[in-house]
C-alpha cells in the first residue's frame, strides 16, 4: 500500500475514533513503526493532526484549512464520487455556476462536453474547462487568493449580479442546523452571491462536512435545493434536511 493511501485511510480512522497509536497504525496497514511514524510526521507537517507520545489525534474543529495544492492532492475517492454525480445533472443548454472547491473542481473533471455556459472564479477550473470545446466559460475578475486559487471582491460579486443561472454548485466546509459554513469570509461573500442569482442551489459534501459548523455562515438550510453527499446521514441528519425541504442525493 502507497503512502498517499495510508494517509487517507489513517485520517478517516481519526475522524471516526479521534486518536490512533503507532501501535494501531502497524496492525491495521501491516507496516514497521518507522513507517508508521513517517506517516504521522507527514501528517503533522500537512498541520492536520497533532503528534502525541505514541501516536496522534486531531486538531480542534477550527484548524487552519491546507492550501487548494495540497487540498487536491488528497482528494478522495468520494469527492470524487460526488464531483461525478455533480456533473451529471448539468445538461445541454445549461447556465451554471460552479463555486471554487476542491469538491466542485471535480465536476468539472468529469463534466461531459456539452454546450452549455459555466460561471466559475475559479482559475484551476477555468483552465480544465477550457478543453472542452462546446462549453463557453465566464471567469470572474478580481483580487487573487493566491494559496486558495480563487478570485473575489467587490468586483467578483458585482459581475455575479448581472446574471440569472439554473443551478449553482457550491463546495462547503460544514452543513449543520446553523447552515452551510466556511473558513474563509473572503470566498464565503462570493458564494453567498453566486447562491442569490440562481434558481436552484446545490451543496456537494462528503460525508465528514455533515454536522459541522465552521467560521462563516453563507446561507441556511432553507436556502438550499439539494445536498449532495457520499453515505447516507444519520437519522438525526435526514430529519434536519426534510424539515427545511432540502433534497439528498447519494452519489
């Protein structure tokens, strides 16, 4: 087993159990300790864990979110599932706008090329889309966030304003009862925005954004169409999105 693919199965280990041990980590992947410790400091310089004597645990809630570069690169095989499912409700004719995630950027790996109008900020999903050639792309001006690979401000948000979309696909750090949050008040602003001018929101998160709440609230629940995710919530869960007439799709 790679390296890349013990990270991903020891971080879904600590997000479902809190802390692991070197000693758990050598029994589960069949590894030495020294490689077992590697990983942990791999980890620990991604500044995703905390290193404990022995093993390690997570963060608090309110971590610092790692750069888009090193976001892409552990994108996981359910965002990768979601960006999929994502990418198949856009049709031939469509106007859409697609937020700047990581989540979202892969619907727009997997989107078919078809004619239809995508509105992103994106730069990294701009320069992907521009490959196909029967959809038209309208990137948005602005400031760079150069670490998070996105534009914003004022001028991002007054361009947003002039057009009307079928849908607009959003990426979000937390859905829970307070609404769909992010770190980032920067991006939160445009996607608030990006919400206002279509006729049907769509959230893509993976199954460890449900019951968060992070730092910025963009909208709330009832200001949502459709919730894409990879597993089914808990009953909790689904009764919160029936109340508020939010519609969930398994990829």
């Amino acid at each position: 087993m790679y390296q890349e693919e013990r990270i991903i199965r020891i971080m879904h280990y600590l997000k479902e159990n809190h802390s692991i041990s070197i000693d758990q980590i050598c029994h589960l992947f069949d590894v030495s300790r020294d490689t077992a410790r590697r990983d942990l400091v791999r980890l620990e310089e991604d500044r995703v864990i905390i290193r404990t004597r022995g093993g390690a645990i997570l963060p608090s809630s309110h971590h610092e979110i790692k750069n888009y570069e090193k976001r892409l690169i552990t994108v996981s095989k359910e965002k990768k599932s979601i960006g999929k499912r994502a990418a198949s409700l856009i049709g031939e004719g469509d106007k859409v706008i697609l937020d700047a995630s990581t989540t979202v950027q892969s619907c727009a790996e997997q989107l078919n090329d078809i004619p239809c109008t995508i509105i992103t900020n994106s730069i990294n999903e701009a320069e992907i889309l521009s490959h196909l050639k029967q959809v038209d792309i309208i990137l948005l001006g602005g400031m760079l966030h150069k670490e998070h690979r996105f534009l914003y401000g004022s001028s991002v948000i007054e361009k947003l304003s002039h057009y009307r979309v079928d849908r607009a696909f959003i990426g979000v750090v937390g859905v829970s009862e307070a609404g769909i949050t992010l770190a980032h008040e920067e991006d939160g602003m445009v996607k608030r925005k990006m919400i206002q001018q279509a006729s049907q929101t769509i959230v893509l998160a993976d199954h460890t954004k449900l019951g968060v709440t992070d730092f910025f609230c963009i909208a709330g629940l009832d200001e949502i169409d459709l919730l894409i995710t990879d597993q089914m919530p808990d009953h909790e869960f689904v009764k919160l999105l029936e109340r508020f007439n939010v519609e969930l799709l398994i990829a």
